[in-house]
C-alpha cells in the first residue's frame, strides 16, 4: 500500500472551466474526482469540453488512489442510483487489476449486474484489449449473478454476440443449487433456452402487430421501458388508446429517468397526461423538502449542448427535469431562470411567478430562455438579484441546476449563497468542477432523481425512496 499512498492526487490549480474563459477548476479529492467522473458520465461518449475516452482514461487513474471501500460505493452508487450499466462494470473491471481492490469485486458485481446481458458484457470490458484469464475474485462474482436470473431472463439475452451466456458460464462455473438450475444450465450450453415471450419475439413473429400489442399488454408483459420507448410503434399500428393508456398507467420503475418520459412525450404528445402521471407516481417516494426553496435553472448557451455524443438530450432537459421533480416535492418554492451577456459580462435573470407543474414546467423555462439570451451564467450576479427580489423571504435551500461553466471569476466574483443550506446540481459530464470550496452545501454531480433523496439526507430526514 505505501506505493499506492505515495501516489500524489493530481489537483486542477489553473485549469478554467467554460472552455477556458470561465471560473477556476476546483482542487478536489481523489474521491471527490471519482466520484463525479463517475456518476455525470456516460462511458465512452464525447460530452462538451471533454471526450468520453478522457473521462474513461481518468476513472482508471483515480480508481488506485481511492480506498477500495469507496470505489465500491461509488460503483453501486452508479448502478443503483444513477442508473448507469457500462460504468459499474467498468470500474469492475479495472478493480481486478488492483490488489488491494481486487477482494471487493466477488462482492460487488452480483449487485451491479441486474440484467442477464451484463454478464457478457463484464467479459467484454474485461477482454477489451486482449483475453486473458479472469481472475478469482471476477469469476466467483460472476458465478454469484447467475443466480439472479431465471430461464426468462437468460433467453431475452441469450443472443448470437461475440461473447455468449454460455461462453460466460464455461469461465465462471456457477454451482447450481438444485436439480431445475442444472437443467437449466445445461440448456444455457445446448444454447436450448426456452423462446422468451417477448414484445421484441412478438413482434417479429409475423403475428397482427396491433394484436400482439394489446394481447402483451393485457398480459402485463411489457415492460416499463419497452412501454415508453414503443409508444409510437402502438400508435402507428392503432392499438386501441384505451389499451395504451392502461400500459402507461401500469409502469412501475425506479430504475426509468426522468428522460425516459420526457422522450415518450416529444414522440406521443397525445398521452402528456398520462406520461406524466406515470413519472409523478414512479417517484412519488422521493422526500418532500420542508420550508422555503429557491431554485435557479440555468439557461445559458452551453446548457444547450447534447450530455453526450449520441444523446439526444441537452443539460437543458436534465435540468428541467429535475426542477419538475424538485417542485413537486417542495413544500414551497421560488423559480429563477438565469443566462447573461458575455461581452458585457452581466447576468440575465427572470423570476417565473407562475410556474406550471409537470412538463409544462419544461415549456416554461425553455420560454425564459429565449428571452435571456443564449450567455453565460453568472452565478454571483444572479444571487444577488434573488436577494434583491426576495428580499422579504427566508430561504431554507437554495438549488441552482448548473454545468459549471460559470463566467464569473471566482477572485472577483465568487457566489455569496444566502440560503440557510445551498446546493449546486452540475448536469453535465465534465470531471472538473469550479472552485467554490467553502461556498457551497454540497456540489451535487450527475442528474439522476436521486439528488432529491441526498438533499434529504443531508439535512438530516430519513431515507424512504427505495432503490
């Protein structure tokens, strides 16, 4: 360990963030760094101001000099809060190349893995630059997630890919309890799987596509996901509305994002209401903030950049979609819509007095967004204007939905938050933040629904959301 130890962490001293004109990168634990180049990112994809492979490259750096405890966490922390499913089991896979990380990974991975397919992809990661033997510690966990699935879930994936379920079971040898799980292993190697009753099956079985639609979903057996994702498919064939509406009013999942539904929306208008309802009721365990809130989405020019080279979403949209989240969980609120000028370098705000609930809420902000203008953010300037314009309030939280690409210097112009607590939730992917040490709260990094639940916590409430 004393090599490991006599690694120094490497601190962002000069760097500054909004493309090198913005504020200074905050110098950050190694923890600190892992943490958010983990849970803001999507592996592999090219973000604004950093690619996906330098966000990859600097996971690998970080993971050795983090304690092996917190590189667990944060791996389940990705999985089972974020969502995310390639980045567990990349930070899986580099633990194994680790000593003192190694003895975690028989722990770790039969919790991360919740989908059949993730196994092969575990040995995909693990053989990206080459095969080579699995060690013990990966070959017990993997054994270990086989008994997570049943037959069900082993023939949904069970496909014709590089690395097959049983190429996976013939490395890992995972012991079955009882006489079905050796039956059932032995048809995992004669590739013998019963056919899943899948929509995916379904649907390429040549069957009247309105009829399989509604006979799967009469069954319940579409799942929450292949429901919102297939919405338009069912409009297009003329499921019956009826039958559509009770498929969205079934979906039940804490593991769908808010983008999951803002998505169903964009491609089914028509079912808004319902879409809606559905998101409101998957998080309706998500902990109410007491008191006074004020939140500040940011409105300028980089919140329109894509969170990654294939998403079809902006920063934009996870921040409208957690400030919809967020003001149906507040007691009571305040909406401020910030941008700026960035050759006069003054802020822009507006103080949206009646704000609408749900997606509207989305349409609302996009609206001061136009009338903003498309600069940057100016956080100390549009702190000051809320105080102004509150003046006679009192605030219990302040949460300001930001990517860290703060035009004001910090030497001159550091934020003065005037909340009794203040949060700053970063949307975007970057690993570096702004130095706002001894500012903020807390820096919240990624936009999964789940930031609701650390402000609780944080303050102090019981955790009841479960995941």
């Amino acid at each position: 360990m004393s090599k490991l130890n006599s690694t120094k962490s490497q601190l962002f001293f000069d760097d500054r963030l909004a493309g090198g004109m913005g504020a200074l990168a905050a110098k950050q634990s190694d923890v600190q760094s892992l943490r958010r180049a983990v849970m803001a990112n999507l592996l592999w994809e090219d973000i604004a101001y950093m690619d996906g492979q330098s966000v990859s490259d600097e996971i690998c750096r970080l993971i050795p000099l983090c304690a092996p405890e917190e590189v667990y966490n944060i791996a389940l922390q990705a999985r089972k809060e974020q969502k995310l499913r390639h980045t567990p089991l990349f930070i899986a896979v580099e633990m194994c190349k680790h000593d003192e990380h190694r003895k975690y990974v028989r722990q770790l991975l039969p919790q991360i893995i919740t989908r059949a397919d993730m196994l092969s992809d575990f040995m995909a990661l693990y053989w990206h630059d080459g095969k080579k033997p699995l060690c013990k510690q990966a070959q017990f966990g993997l054994a270990d997630a086989f008994y997570n699935f049943d037959e069900y879930q082993f023939a949904k994936y069970d496909r014709d890919a590089p690395i097959k379920l049983r190429d996976v079971m013939f490395i890992c040898h995972p012991k079955p309890r009882n006489d079905e799980e050796t039956a059932l292993y032995k048809r995992i190697a004669e590739r013998k799987l019963q056919t899943p009753d899948t929509w995916e099956v379904a649907l390429s079985s040549g069957k009247n596509k309105k009829d399989e639609w509604t006979r799967l979903i009469t069954e319940n057996k579409l799942g929450a996901l292949a429901t919102l994702r297939n919405l338009r498919n069912m409009k297009q064939v003329e499921v019956d509305r009826h039958v559509i509406g009770h498929a969205i009013s079934s979906i039940r999942s804490h593991m769908l994002l808010p983008f999951d539904f803002i998505k169903a929306v964009r491609e089914t208008p028509e079912f808004e209401h319902q879409i809606e309802l559905a998101m409101l009721e998957s998080y309706k365990q998500l902990p109410q903030l007491k008191g006074n809130t004020l939140m500040i989405v940011d409105v300028s020019g980089s919140m329109n950049a894509n969170l990654s080279m294939k998403s079809t979403y902006t920063r934009l949209d996870a921040a409208c979609a957690m400030a919809i989240l967020a003001i149906n969980q507040c007691e009571d609120f305040e909406l401020v819509a910030t941008a700026g000028n960035d050759s006069d370098r003054v802020c822009s705000s507006e103080h949206i007095r009646y704000p609408k609930y749900g997606f509207d809420l989305l349409k609302q902000i996009k609206e001061s967004e136009n009338r903003l203008g498309g600069g940057g953010i100016f956080t100390r300037q549009c702190l000051e204007w809320c105080k102004e314009q509150f003046a006679d309030k009192k605030f219990d939280r302040i949460i300001i939905f930001s990517d860290s690409q703060d035009c004001d210097f910090p030497d001159k112009r550091t934020p003065k938050p005037f909340g009794e607590r203040n949060y700053i939730c970063d949307v975007s992917a970057n690993t570096k933040g702004i130095n706002y040490k001894g500012v903020w709260t807390a820096e919240i990094s990624g936009f999964s629904e789940h930031f609701l639940n650390y402000i609780s916590v944080a303050e102090g409430n019981t955790n009841n959301f479960e995941h």
